[in-house]
C-alpha cells in the first residue's frame, strides 16, 4: 500500500473544472516535484490532500487515513501530513519558539517542557535554534519559513506538502530553505512539493509530476522527464525544442 | 417658594450620574458577552446559525434602540409579564449593544488573513482552537480601540431610557427642571456630566488607535 494515494480526484469551483482526474500514489520516502503553469491545479491537487480544499469526486487516503470532511477526520489526516506555504503563515503574535510548540500544547496535549524541548530541538534542526525568542517580524524570510518548518516537523508528520515554499523569497534566501529541504529529504522525509526551482527538482526529487489543465499531463524521473519530454507541453513549459 | 442652589442641582445629577453609570457598565459587559456568541454564530460553519446571526445584527441595527427600549417596556406587558423600567432598559441595551460589537469584531475578525487559519488548520487545529488561540488574540489588538470608542454609543444610548421611566441622568435631569425651572443650567449640567464621561472613553480610543498601530508590531 502507498502512503498516500490519491484516486480520481475531482475539484470543481462551480462549473470551473480544475481537477480533472488526478491519479497518483506516493511511496514512503518519496520525494515528488510537481511542476506545471499557474492555474494547471498544482498547488489544488496539493491543498486538497490535507483537506484544505475540499474535493468533488474520488478519494484520497495519508497512511490509511481517509480524507473525509469533518473536524474528527480532518485532524487525523492532518496530523499525519504537515504543510508548508509560500507565505510562511508564522502567527505573528507568537515567538519562534511558541510557533512550533503552539500546536503540540494545543493539538496533542503535550507537556509544557516536553513541547519546548521538541520546538528546540526542530529549531536546532532548521538552523535557528537561536531564534527561540524572536519574533516573526524579528527574522528574515528565510528564517521566517524555516521556522514554519519546524513547526510542521515539531508535529512529527510522516509526509509534508511544500506549496511553493520558496517563491516569496528574494533570491538569495532561497539556497537556506532549500537546504533545509534536501536535508529532509535525505533522512528519507516524504515530500511533495509544488515548486518552480527546476534544478532543485532535478537534484533531489525521485519524481516529476507536469501538470497541465487539471491533469498529471507527464510523470517520471527527473532524468527522463527534463532530458526527453515527450508532450508537447511539457517541451513548451521546459523551453527544449 | 424653595430656592435651589446649582449645588442642589448638581448633586442630584450625580446622585444619578450612578445609575448612567451602572446601566452603561451592564450593557456593554452584558452585551460584549452576548456580542460574542453573535460573533461565532456569525462567523460558523453552520448556514443556519450564520443566518440567524445575520439577521438579529441587521434587526437591531435597523430598528431605532427607542423603539427597542418601547418594545422591551410594553411589549412584554402585553403578555403578562411585568417589566419594571430597569429590566427593560437594561435588557434592549444589552441587545442592542451585542448587535454592534458582534459586527465590529466580526471585521476585525475577517481582518486576519486567511494563511492564518490555514496554517493552524493544516496543523491540526479544530476551530475553536484556532479562534482561542491564533485569530482572537491578534484579532482582538485590532478590536480594542473601536470597541472603546462604541462604548461611547452605549453611554449616550442609555440617556433614552428615560422614556420608559428609568431614572438616569436624562430623566433626573426632566425631574430636577420640573422642580427648578431652570432648564438652561440644569441640562447644560446633564451634558457636561456626559461629557465627561464620553470624553475619556474616545481620548483613549484615539490613543489605543495610535499606541496598536504605531508600533506596528503583533506582539
């Protein structure tokens, strides 16, 4: 059984299909890029595994946890899946070190000192360890989103969804977060990530997904998908012609 | 003949002043608790619920709090049930209150932006783990000045409750006129005694304004 297997999925805003039938299955430690234009539904199909949007017809399962639309099945799922965005989404209000320990006190009923031991070490992991103090305001995107991993990863998930975690930085942020990224990714973390980092994806993905008008339009490894495309899309999107 | 000085008159008012006072506090206390239930059924899940909520905000914001304060007076009375003046004074602000707070919070509310609920729901929050502990707290630093400065509606608004016969400020104000005939100086009394509640209150609203914003800062 794959860890998180997605059947058939269907997403519609009204008459506006924009998931058309989305098939994919994610082994554990797995590292999936998920490439396409904007509006093809890549970050959709990625909002809709952890529930944040709600899909229309087919089925998605994390681990054996079905996704089904109610606050009991909800958190089951999404305590086995973790998601990081392109805005970071930091609760401003909250240091770094209350950031990651929020949820765990909250969420999973965890002691006071055991969820601040956790939220060091995870701040440790990404780099930040001492960022404990500060404030979001206080850091730097960069730092900002690597935070917002640790948080995730302070929940203990078994796959993560990255949703273009990087494309609100300036650019020479990016090379901090995705190290931590690729670091994850080598301890054997499942990852899907809808990115625009192409040579990222190259480096360290196990598999490319292209995404075109709601459909997995080319699938494969890396090697075959950016060495040969073989849709005309696909092409089109890489600039090989 | 008995001669009042304005001393007399005075300490009247503010023999008065008291139950302005009182019924300012209750309202707003009674409303911002009532307020906020009307703020979680305003912002539910529930179709039904946001509906209701909805259309109490739009009732009692669209219906004059006099009418209100008549209705709450005798309109129980037609059914039996004797309301004394404060009940229903206290009883219409209440309502009326809750219906303006709830829709001021709701803004401050819909202010926060929308990463946030994500972000804590992606983490397994239910929702009113994510209202107790991410959206009100920073929502509530936003709610803090137009709250203070509505509570100055709420200290004029009781000023109507002399209609129905709730011995206020206003009232003791058309009772002490009636002893005195002095109109003039006992209702420019009754406005300074006003005045100098409400004042405070919209100082520190303007100031709560500039300290939360100024600083810019969430923490």
């Amino acid at each position: 059984m794959s860890l998180i297997e997605i059947t058939e999925v269907r997403k519609s805003y009204g008459t506006n299909e924009v998931l058309k039938g989305i098939n994919l299955d994610v082994e554990p430690g797995e590292v999936i890029a998920i490439i396409g234009k904007s509006g093809s539904g890549k970050s959709t199909l990625l909002r809709c595994i952890n529930g944040l949007e709600t899909i229309t017809q087919g089925s998605i399962s994390v681990a054996g946890a079905q996704l089904i639309d109610d606050e009991v099945h909800l958190k089951a799922l999404r305590l086995k899946v973790g998601m990081i965005f392109q805005q970071f989404n930091l609760f401003p209000h909250l240091t770094a070190g209350g950031n990651v320990m929020l949820s765990q006190s909250v969420v999973k009923k965890t002691a006071k000192a055991e969820a601040e031991a956790m939220a060091r070490k995870m701040l440790d992991r990404v780099g930040l360890g001492h960022k404990f103090e500060a404030y979001p305001d206080e850091l730097s995107g960069g730092q900002q989103q690597r935070v917002a991993i640790a948080r995730a990863l302070a929940m203990q998930p078994i796959a993560l969804l990255c949703d273009e975690i990087t494309s609100a930085l300036d650019p020479e942020l990016v090379a901090e977060v995705l190290a931590v990224v690729r670091e994850l990714a080598a301890e054997g973390m499942t990852l899907l990530m809808v990115t625009h980092e192409m040579k990222f994806a190259r480096d360290v993905c196990s598999r490319v997904v292209f995404m075109h008008q709601g459909r997995v339009h080319e699938i494969g490894r890396p090697e075959e998908v950016f060495a040969n495309p073989k849709t005309p899309e696909l092409q089109q999107f890489l600039g090989v012609h | 003949m008995i001669e009042f000085s304005t001393w007399d008159i005075l300490r009247n008012l503010l023999l008065a002043t008291r139950w302005t006072i009182l019924l300012s506090l209750v309202s707003f206390v009674g409303g911002g608790a009532v307020g906020l239930l009307l703020l979680f059924l305003r912002i539910s899940k529930r179709k039904a619920a946001r509906a209701f909520a909805k259309y109490y905000i739009e009732l009692f914001q669209g219906t004059p709090l006099l009418m209100q304060l008549f209705l709450a007076f005798f309109g129980l009375g037609l059914f039996g049930i004797d309301v004394p003046a404060w009940l229903a004074a206290g009883l219409a602000l209440v309502l009326w209150t809750a219906s303006f707070l709830a829709e001021i919070w709701r803004g401050c509310v819909e202010s926060i932006a929308r990463g946030q609920w994500e972000a804590s729901a992606s983490l397994g929050m239910g929702r009113l783990q994510q209202m107790r502990y991410v959206i009100l707290p920073q929502a509530l630093k936003i709610a803090v000045p137009p709250t203070v400065g509505f509570s100055v509606q709420v200290v004029k608004g009781t000023a109507l409750t002399s209609i129905i016969g709730f011995v206020e400020l206003s009232k003791a104000g058309t009772v002490v006129t009636n002893a005195t005939f002095q109109p003039f100086t006992v209702y420019g009394l009754v406005a300074l005694i006003y005045f100098a509640l409400c004042w405070p209150l919209s100082k520190s609203s303007q100031i709560l304004e500039r300290k939360l914003n100024v600083a810019h800062r969430n923490h």
